[in-house]
C-alpha cells in the first residue's frame, strides 16, 4: 500500500507536460518504424514488417523498468554512484578501439550475438553526470581566490575529455562531436572564471592538436576515407550521387516527395533502395515523405516543448548538480537534433547520429529516457524543495 502511494505522489510530482509529449514523440516513432522499416525487415532480415517494431517495443520495455528505478534514485546518491559507472563506460568504449565491431566504418559496437550494445551512447548521460558533480562539488573552491585553480579545471577537463577523444578513436565522429559539444556548453556555463575558462579551452584545443598529430604520425591519417569524403562533398550531395551523396540526396527527393501533406503513411517510395536502413539516423525524411511539411512541424513543435520545460527547470532548480544536469541533457537533446537534421537537409556534413524518440536503436534509446528520467527526479525533488520551504 505504501508502495503504491509512493508511485502516485513520484507521478504527480513529474513534469506532465515534459512526460506527455514525449510518450506523444515516443509512440508516433515507434509506430513509423513499421513503415520506415517494412523492406528492410523482409528483404534484409528475411522476416515480417514488424520485425524491428517488435525489437523496438522490447528496448522501450527495458527503457521504461530503467527509467521506473532511476526516478526513484536520490540525485544526493549520484555522487557515489558515478565513479564505478565512470570508470565502466571509459573501459568499455576503450576496449572498443581495438575490439569493437565495425559498423558503418566506426568501431563503436559489442556484439553479444542475443544484442548488440553502443557504449559510446552511455557515455553521453556519463560525461553530463561527471561534469555536473564536479562542478557541483568544487564550485565554493572555484569561486575563492585564495585556491589554486588549475588542478580542479584540469581534472574537470580530463576526465571530460576521455569520452569524446575515445570515440573519435572509435571513428565515430558524429557521436565525438556531440559528446565534445556537451562538454563544451557546461564547461562554458560552469562556475570557473572567464579567464580561466579561455586559457583552458584555448590548452584542452591545442592538447586535441597534438593527439591528432600522433594519430597522423602512427596511422597515416586523422578521419577516414569515409569521414573526409563526407566533409568534402556535403554542400552538393546529388553532384556526386554514385558516390558520397546518394543518402542525403534521396533524402531530398523523399523529402521533396513529401511536399506539404504527405504521400500518405506506408507509401514512401525512397526507402525502397534509396535510402538505407531508413528507420535509424535518415528516419526523417521517410516521415516527411509520408507525412508532409505540415505534419512534421508537429515534431519541432514537441522538440520546442521539451527543451524548454528542461531548460525551464535548470533555471529553477537551486541544487547547483542539478542545473548543470539539466543543461547538459538539454544540449544533449538538442545536439542530435541538430546533427541529425542538419547532415538530412545538407547543412552539415552527414555524420550518423539518431534523432531523438523517433530513430531505431537500443543504445541510444535507453541512454535517452534515462537521461529524462533523471530530469523527472530532478523535478520531483524540486517541487518537494518548494513544500518544504
């Protein structure tokens, strides 16, 4: 009975609107993945259209028992917490740089023949966690003049620094990137002065400088044949069609397909061929094609929604771990957002990284409803905060 009482009150004390749209964005991806899925189910995995619909609900189910326990986790308890799973997710996406199994040209999976497993996807909620309790822990020392700075903004840097360096070494570069790019916005935002922000920033660039010359001296080259021939040739995708542009310029002509209202759900012609594996990183334009302009601004309208009640929340919360936590997911969020699209409507190079609720993917789905059940618990300790008071 107490038991049950104390699921309702965690319940009522989330964010609806936070919690609601994204079971909305959660449910409307899953449900597009038997349509962006269907040819590669039968002709690939010589199954039936719901094969990967059918695996999706299963890591949802898993996702959901992870996120029912995480919300009941003190925030206060992290800081115990974060060494081992530290010190797990660093080996494991060390290991991989050697061991890893190829996909797409990056050696970013372990293959334990039941699943497949991307650590570098955990190590996205591991670094905003590391970041923020440091932070957190050191800031009162941050802030007085008469510390010595430099060691706590150097262990702060390395310790963040090991994941996205480790990825990139993985040959993941849009998942180095956006692990860079989290690191980057709450080391801009953390409580250490703007001097020494800038000569750290300014020495963390020339460190990666030299690490990439070493990788250039031992190996011959910094990005691969595949990475460099997609930065080169991202700003007319169609103009080398045979080669390095065919995925994002069927992606246009999906999306063009598409117009304003769609082709209607199950009637995409692109992800016949043209595009591959249509239900992981270019799952947009299959719903674009299906769905239409107008439909899709949907999406961006729930992705508005929810960066903002995150971002909303960091700026409320007075527990300084916690504010960080909430920027960093919100900056998570938003990054694949944006690399995914941005590499889609051929503004950036095309680096293959999921789109938020609506892309396949185990990994990254798990990572990412932990990563909003921390903002749940953050939100429920905050409301109790305000009772209290």
């Amino acid at each position: 009975m107490k038991k049950s009482k104390s699921n309702v009150r965690l319940f009522a004390d989330m964010d609806k609107t936070l919690l609601f749209v994204t079971i909305a964005l959660i449910i409307f991806g899953t449900l597009n993945i038997v349509t962006a899925s269907s040819r590669e189910a039968v002709v690939n995995a010589d199954t039936n259209i719901f094969y990967y619909f059918f695996k999706h609900c299963v890591i949802l189910f898993i996702s959901l028992i992870a996120f029912l326990l995480i919300i009941k986790i003190p925030t206060k308890n992290y800081k115990k917490l974060i060494v081992p799973i530290y010190v797990l997710i660093a080996g494991l996406n060390a290991y991989l740089i050697l061991k890893g199994v190829s996909t797409r040209g990056a050696n970013n999976w372990i293959n334990l023949k039941v699943i497949k497993i991307q650590p570098s996807e955990f190590a996205k909620p591991t670094l905003i966690l590391t970041m923020s309790i440091l932070m957190s822990v050191f800031s009162k020392k941050l802030n007085d003049p008469k510390v010595k700075h430099s060691n706590i903004i150097w262990k702060i840097v390395g310790m963040a620094l090991i994941f996205p360096i480790l990825v990139f070494l993985q040959k993941d570069l849009g998942t180095a990137i956006i692990l860079f790019g989290i690191f980057f916005i709450l080391f801009v935002f953390s409580p250490i002065l703007k001097k020494e922000k800038f000569n750290a920033l300014f020495l963390s660039i020339g460190l990666v400088a030299i690490l990439l010359i070493v990788r250039l001296s031992i190996t011959g080259y910094i990005l691969s044949d595949t990475q460099t021939s997609r930065l080169k040739n991202f700003f007319n995708p169609c103009s080398k069609y045979d080669d390095t542009g065919y995925q994002v310029c069927n992606a246009f002509i999906a999306i063009n397909n598409g117009g304003a209202t769609g082709v209607g759900i199950g009637k995409s012609t692109q992800k016949y061929s043209y595009i591959p594996e249509p239900h992981t990183d270019m799952v947009f334009a299959i719903i674009a094609e299906e769905n239409g302009v107008l439909k899709c601004s949907l999406i961006f309208i729930g992705y508005i929604v929810i960066l903002y009640r995150i971002l909303t929340l960091s700026s409320k919360t007075k527990n300084l771990q916690n504010k960080y936590i909430c920027l960093g997911v919100a900056t998570y969020i938003f990054l694949h957002i944006l690399v995914n699209l941005g590499g889609i409507f051929g503004m950036i190079p095309l680096t293959g990284v999921p789109l938020p609720f609506l892309s396949y993917g185990g990994s990254f789905t798990l990572s990412l409803i932990s990563s909003l059940a921390v903002i749940q618990r953050i939100n429920i300790e905050h409301k109790n905060e305000k009772i209290r008071i």
